[in-house]
C-alpha cells in the first residue's frame, strides 16, 4: 500500500502546496481545528511506513477524531523547500501546529502508538482536552 493510501486511511489532508505560503494557508483555515498535526514523509522510507501502520493499529483516526485534531500528510520529496524552511532533517517527523504560529513540538523517528499520543496530550492539554481511547 502505497504511503499516501495510508495518510488517507488514517484520516490526513494531504498536503498540495505551495511551500511555507501553502502550509500558513492551511493552518489558517483551521479554524474548527485549531490544532494541525503534520506528518513530514517519503514514499520510500520503510520507517515512515511502519510508523502509519502502526498509527492505524493504535487506533489513531479515533484519536484525530475525538480531540478535533487535524492531520496532514507532507511528502518532503514533493515538497523539500518547505521541509527544509521546517528544519525537517530525518524522516519521519511529526510536527504539532497550534493557530497560525510555527511548529510548537517536534518529534522525529519511531514511535509507538499510545506513546505518541500520549506525547501530543502532553504538549497540547494546557490549550484544549485531549481524550485517548483505548480499543
């Protein structure tokens, strides 16, 4: 299954660009989803792919879904002007957006699952409740 098919599976928007102007554009009509999670991925990297695997075995689309968190998938080789003007440097990285303002954490490599989300509850539940449920 192709990554893209995965981002989708999980629920992501996928990213269609231009660049930083593009991503601004995005994280400003969130306005029901104040909170953006943004996944910088590459087509061919295995880590990538087992980390979205992963993610839709943890349930994660509930996850997105319970706590009006908005996901959206980056492919950095279509867009490596705006990976790199993010200090993307590995893959993969997850980036949480809050408003319009520039990534609040960043975490890159392999996670598991609940360990992930936990992470985000920890960063974001001073701005808005985070609910994780179990399977």
């Amino acid at each position: 299954m192709a990554l893209e098919d995965r981002a989708k599976e999980l629920g992501l928007q996928i990213f269609a660009g231009p660049g930083s102007e593009g991503l601004k554009l995005f994280l400003r009509e969130q306005n029901k989803s104040p909170i953006v999670i943004a996944f910088f991925m590459a087509d061919w990297s295995k880590p990538c792919d087992q980390f979205y695997s992963g993610l839709i075995e943890g349930n994660f689309p509930s996850f997105l879904a319970n706590n009006h968190i908005r996901g959206l998938h980056i492919n950095v080789d279509d867009h490596q002007t705006l990976a790199g003007d993010e200090g993307i440097k590995a893959i993969p990285t997850a980036a949480i957006y809050i408003g319009e303002a520039q990534a609040y954490q960043k975490w890159t490599g392999l996670m598991a699952p609940r360990q992930f989300m936990r992470a985000i509850e920890e960063k974001v539940s001073a701005y808005a409740p985070i609910t994780i449920v179990t399977k």
